[in-house]
C-alpha cells in the first residue's frame, strides 16, 4: 500500500553496559534474578540472541539467604539484554550472570519499553516493531511515524564510518500501533513480517490493561507487515490486507521454512477472544474463542513468499487450542522433511489455572502435516516465552511466565531451558561445544518414515493436498546455499553478572565479519583521548609557563652586573700559566729604592687579549713574585669574584709559584732569588702605563727627575746609581702597586667593579722607545668608563 520513505539515521551509537538490568537495589540487597519474562521479543542476529521489552520481573536476593517478593522496575534504563551463543550456563543458575545489555536512546518516548511486539531483522540489524505502552503523563507516546532499528553489522557497499548505531525509520500510517501478533525474519531473503494481532478500536495508540477501551487492543488485524531489508539505509515497510480466508487471530506462531523459491510462512495456533486482553483477566467472549481458536492448528495458513498468495492446509491431529506458546523449524539433512516444533503457551482463556498452561513439544512435519507431540511434561508449563536455535540440534526457550493464580507471581525454575530436537529431552545446560547435526526424532521417523537423516517416505498431506498451487511450492526447492552458518560457537567463560559492581562478560569476536567496532568502544576512545589531549595541553603550558620564568630571570640576572660579568669573562680568557697577581701590603705609598728594584725581576712573556681567543704574545719584564695577598683596597665585596675559579692550580714554570684558585687567598711565600742587575737603559720605575689615574708616562731621559709618586730618579750608570745609593737598606718584602695612589672614589669604583680583578705589575718602558701599534706595551683593556670617567680626553 503505502510506499516507503527515507529514514532520519540518529548518530547514537550502542553503550555496552555490564551491570544488571535491575534499576533500584532495595537495603541488604547481593543480587537478583530473573523471576519471570512475560511477553518479551527477541531476534538472533548472527552469534547472538537479542531479548526486549516484556514484563520483566526481578527478584532481589538479600543477605540473609532470603529471596524478597518480585517486581517489575518497567526498565526505565531502556536496556535490551543480550545473550552470546559462545556463553556456557547450567540451565538452573543464575541466569542474570551470562546476560549482557545494550542500552537504548531515549528510554522514554523515543524508545520506551513495549509489551509484546517483535523484534523484526536479519544478520546484520533489527526494528522494533509493534507492542502495547505503558500509559504515562510525564512523556508523550512515540510518533506512528516511525520505528527504531538498530544496526550491528553493514552489508552492501562498505561504508568506511561505519560504527554500530540505532537508527529511525519512516513508516506508512496506521502500521505501527499493533500489538499480539505473530513475527517471523528470514535473514537469507533480508525479509521479516509481522502477521495479524490486534488494534485498538480507534486504531491508535493501545496500552498495557488499559479501561479505557479505545486504548485496548481488542480488535483483531487482518493485515501482513513486511519488512524489506535488501538495502541497507533503505529499509521498508508494506502493509498487506490478509485474505477473507485467512482469519486474523491474537498471538499466532509464525515460521519462515525454506520451502519454494523464496521460502514459505507457517501461522500455526493464536485465539480469538483472549483472557489476557481484559484487565480483568477473562475472556470477554469465551465460547467464540472456544469454537474458532482450535482451528489454527487443525487447518495450517500458509503463504509463499515469491508469489505473494495465502493457502490452508489441514492437518492430522494437533495440540488444541494453545496461544504464546513458541516455535522453530528443523529441515532434515536431505530437505525430505521440515520439523516445526512448537513449545508451551496456554488456551489463551485460563491464565489464572496451572494446568492451563503446556510443557509439551509438539512437531509439526512438512510436507506430511502431520503432527507428532515429541514430549510430554506436566513439570513447568510456561507462555509468553520465545523459542531460538544456536545449534541445527538445539533449541533455547527464554523468559515466558507461569499461571498468575493468586496475587504473588510465580518465579520460573529456569529462566532458559535447552531442549535437543534431535532425542527429544531437555538438558540441564548449554556448552557451544557440544553440538552435532539435526537427527529426525524417533517419534518422527515413525509418522513420516525414512531415517535420521531423512529419507520421509510421507511426502503429501492426509488425505490429500488442499491446493495443487501449493503442492507445486513444494515441490521447488530452496537454494540453501543463500542461507549463512555462523556456528560452531568458540566456548567463552561466562561471568558473574549479578550484582551492579560485576565486571562485564567477556565479549566474543564475531566470526561472520560485517564491519563496525564493538558498540562499547566510541565511547571508551572518547573518554580516554579526552583524558589525554586535557593532560597533554595542561603539560604544554606548564612548560611554556616554565621555560618564560627561566628566561625572564635569566635576564634579569644578565643586567645585575654588566661591568662584572665582562671583566670576569675578560680574565677567563688569559692563559692561568701566566697569570700574576698585583698585592700590596700596605696602603702607604713608599718611594722606590734600588732595594724595591731588587724584589722585581723580568717575567716571561704573557698573552694579553681585549677579547676572548684574540691573544698578543707580549714579553714580561719581571716574573710574577708578588705573595698571594689581596690589597687592602679590594676586598671581596661583589659576587662576581665567586663565580667561578679563575686560574688552575698549576705550578707555574717561570718563577715557580703555584697559583691558588681565587684572587682572594693569601699564601706565604719563600724569599725570592736576587733579581738581575737593571741595563742602564732601563728605568728603574714601577707604574701602571695603562692608566692615567696611577701615574704619567716615564721621562723621555734618564737623567730627568719627577715629583710623580709613581715615578722615581736613577742615575746613568749603575756604577753610580750603586755609589749613590750606598749600602742596600733592608728588604721590607714590599712590594708597589700603583692603587695605592687611587683617590678614595677611585678605590671606591674599583671595589664596585669586582674585588677579584687584579693585575700584574710591569716595569717602565725602555728608554727612548716610542709606542707604536702593535707594541708590547699597550693600553689596559679597561675602559676610562669602567675607571668612572666619562671617556672623554
């Protein structure tokens, strides 16, 4: 009818969740466990069976070893629990421990919780679809206009972005709001439908035991809902008006079998006239139900997919009327015979007397329609339950509830039960790696002939085939090879999962490939790499604050002492072999004597240099003799004189006096060996010729006298120097330095200079040799503005 419509993807993507499903935990709760599952949907989607909404009661388990009264949270998380196929469990335990979950968007009015419905998909996605509301004055119903679908897997051209994600798709109107009818997918063919069920008499929304009766589903549909799935991001729905001969009913079976070109479906039980309907809980038209419902399993309603046409087949014998029981199909190995198998469910008008309620396997065979009950059992008859198969041999029945006689729900002994299809028992567990191919029962063999593996020798319905349209269906195999194998199961260890600090089960890969990440990781990447980008960005500017500190008080150290530091850099760059130091014992200034002449002898030549690594060989007059005695004038006042050593601790080769470490560190000294006589050319006069401040230049003769204190008188000869001067007065180990004729502000500036700068004392220059650039005797390497003038003339 309607055509489809393009669907809104939501970039919402799938939470895996390892805690319990139970929202609130009551004082001295441990655990909890399932109690009953009444009315869920499920589908299988590869490795893994999908479980949703239902009444879903919990039972809490104290800590006294007592099991407190169930309940029904409503699931206000929006959770659809999962089961891996790869899971071992006993079928007693705890079967909360091996569920895992998924959580929902919206969980209010975008996904709420549903009563009933189906689960409609194929190995890749499913949609929820269909189901009763609980009525509620804090959100709004969802829109008829959509269903919610969730993709797990992507098939057709590859999308590189893909991630696990639920999605809303566009439907036609008046599809949406039914509820109790009967649901089948066939994976191979991308198809899935939804058969007849019940609407409310104003066809919109229906609710959970409504009293109002234009909110009750009481109404039966006659419709077909299909679902094509064969492009993904395409998907759509139809909805199909069923024939006149094809009565609509409440809680059908229906069955994809591989029969035909594209498959067949199977309608098999359903009533009219349910007691579950009425919140009352009786039938409002018991005999009706009494006299039309056992019909649906006594006359089979058939439909062939590739032709789109209804037929009815009856059958021999059948279970009677029964509703919400569950079904599956097991083809024989040879395709000779199709075994449906339908378990549980109750007569639809007795919900409140137990023996109501069926724990029998009935079997269905096809193409003979002959029904054969397979077991038979009194011991926990159940309904509203669902019915999957991991294994060809195996068939899974979760959920479903007992007879609700009295105001206290009765907990199921096994949330799960497993059943093997080919003996007929039931097994007390699962194990993924006990598993064989399907066998046709011994009570089967016996009705339709043939073997285990085939071979039925009963091919045609008794009497007779109601339509020869149908026996031709039959008669057309499917291509089996369209249908995907995905077992066997690798074997995982289930986990503990009951109780809100459980760790999570062990996910296992999927083994059919498809694409996409586990839904748990986005979230998990996002986290963490948002961890780490905040904690890289926070390392970053701590380092940038860091390294903007060190600068700025390196800068700030850079102009504490200017003069200083390019001084002391100076001095770093003088060979230490050649170092000499100027000291004085006194700050009284003494004319010079021959007796002061003879405590100064030549020094061997030393490197002078302005500037680092640019030294000029000069010679030295008179070695370094000077005590290792700082003057008076220059103490250690300025913290450049500790930044560093200046001069090794070698033993110098010329004069043999060892050089200690700091200017500031006076040494006693061995008498110095008697100088060498002076030339007559030579004056006997000690100044600073680099600096103005200690003294002039000496007189261009050597018979020239001065009142400079820095300059003394000498005769010609030194035969007569000696004659005039008589006898050598006695050595006073004093020995000159041109400080002591500073003024007191010069001291001063010195000593804010550095009191580690010292230099050697130098004899005059020979006489009558003029200085030329390049000479020897040159000017100091201080600057007049380091002495405090103004550098002016």
């Amino acid at each position: 009818m309607a055509g489809p419509s393009l669907g809104v993807l939501l970039v919402l993507t799938a939470l895996a969740s390892h805690a319990v499903g139970q929202a609130q935990w009551g004082p001295n709760q441990v655990n909890t466990r399932i109690c009953q599952w009444k009315q869920l949907r499920a589908t299988v989607v590869r490795d893994t069976v999908y479980l949703d909404g239902g009444n879903l009661f919990w039972q809490p388990g104290l800590a006294d070893g007592v099991a407190a009264r169930p309940e029904d949270d409503g699931n206000p998380l929006g959770l659809i629990y999962t089961l891996n196929f790869s899971t071992p469990f006993n079928t007693t335990q705890n079967i909360s421990a091996v569920l895992g979950t998924l959580s929902k968007p919206g969980g209010t009015n975008i996904a709420p919780t549903y009563l009933d419905g189906a689960l409609l998909g194929n190995n890749e996605e499913f949609f929820l679809f269909g189901g009763l509301l609980r009525h509620s004055d804090s959100f709004s119903d969802p829109s008829e206009k959509s269903v919610l679908g969730y993709q797990r897997y992507q098939y057709g051209p590859v999308r590189k972005d893909f991630q696990p994600n639920f999605l809303n798709r566009d439907v036609p109107p008046n599809i949406t709001y039914v509820a109790y009818g009967g649901a089948a997918s066939a994976p191979s063919e991308n198809l899935a439908w939804y058969f007849s069920g019940l609407r409310s008499a104003s066809g919109g929304p229906v609710y959970t035991l409504a009293s109002n009766m234009k909110t009750q589903a009481v109404n039966v549909s006659s419709t077909l809902v299909t679902l094509d799935m064969t492009t993904q991001q395409q998907e759509t729905f139809t909805n199909n008006t069923l024939p006149d001969h094809i009565q609509g009913r409440a809680n059908p079976e229906l069955v994809w079998v591989p029969v035909g070109p594209r498959g067949i479906l199977v309608a098999l039980g359903g009533v009219v006239e349910p007691d579950f309907v009425n919140f009352l809980g009786s039938s409002f038209n018991e005999s009706t139900s009494k006299a039309q419902s056992p019909s649906f399993m006594t006359t089979i309603d058939i439909y062939d997919v590739a032709s789109g046409k209804w037929y009815n087949q009856t059958t021999v014998g059948g279970p009677g009327q029964l509703t919400r029981g569950c079904a599956v199909v097991a083809p024989a190995q040879d395709g000779s015979s199709f075994n449906i198998y339908y378990y549980g469910g109750y007569d639809g008008l007795r919900q409140k007397q137990a023996e109501a309620f069926n724990d029998n396997v009935w079997v269905l065979s096809l193409p003979s329609f002959a029904w054969v009950k397979l077991s038979n059992s009194t011991a926990e008859g159940r309904a509203g339950h669902k019915c999957v198969m991991p294994y060809p041999d195996q068939m899974l029945v979760i959920g479903g509830y007992q007879s609700q006689g009295g105001f206290a729900s009765v907990c199921l002994r096994e949330t799960i039960r497993v059943f093997n299809m080919s003996t007929g028992t039931w097994l007390d567990r699962y194990d993924p790696a006990i598993y064989s191919n399907y066998t046709v029962p011994a009570a089967v063999i016996k009705e339709i002939g043939g073997s285990g593996t085939g071979g039925a020798t009963a091919t045609t319905p008794s009497p007779s085939w109601d339509s020869r349209e149908l026996q031709s269906v039959f008669a057309s195999p499917y291509p089996t090879s369209k249908i995907k194998k995905y077992y066997p199961y690798s074997s995982a260890v289930p986990v503990d999962n009951t109780n809100p600090n459980a760790a999570a089960p062990t996910p296992t890969p999927d083994e059919g490939g498809g694409g996409g990440v586990p839904a748990y990781l986005p979230p998990v990447l996002g986290s963490v790499l948002g961890l780490v980008f905040v904690t890289m960005v926070a390392v970053l500017v701590l380092l940038w604050r860091r390294r903007r500190l060190l600068r700025r008080g390196m800068s700030e150290a850079g102009t504490e002492d200017t003069n200083g530091h390019r001084i002391t850099s100076w001095l770093r760059g003088q060979p230490s072999e050649v170092k000499a130091l100027t000291v004085t014992t006194s700050s009284e200034y003494s004319p010079p004597s021959a007796a002061d002449a003879e405590s100064v002898r030549m020094t061997p030549p030393r490197t002078i240099a302005e500037m680092m690594n640019t030294e000029i060989q000069i010679p030295h007059e008179m070695p370094d003799t000077s005590p290792r005695v700082p003057p008076v004038e220059l103490h250690d006042n300025n913290a450049a004189s500790h930044r560093g050593s200046l001069n090794s601790g070698t033993f110098y080769t010329s004069g043999g006096t060892q050089q200690t470490d700091h200017a500031s560190i006076s040494q006693q000294f061995q008498p110095l060996p008697c100088p060498p006589p002076i030339p007559d050319d030579e004056s006997p006069i000690y100044y600073r010729p680099d600096s103005d401040a200690l003294g002039p230049g000496p007189l261009p003769t050597s018979s020239s006298t001065t009142t400079s204190p820095a300059s003394a008188t000498t005769t010609s000869t030194p035969a007569a120097a000696a004659a005039a001067a008589g006898p050598p007065p006695p050595r006073d180990n004093k020995v000159l330095s041109g400080i002591s004729n500073l003024s007191d502000s010069d001291r001063s500036h010195l000593r804010q200079i550095s009191d580690g700068t010292v230099s050697s004392m130098t004899t005059a220059p020979l006489a009558g040799l003029a200085a030329v650039p390049g000479s020897p005797l040159r000017r100091s390497v201080f600057r007049e503005e380091d002495m405090g003038g103004d550098g002016g003339g």
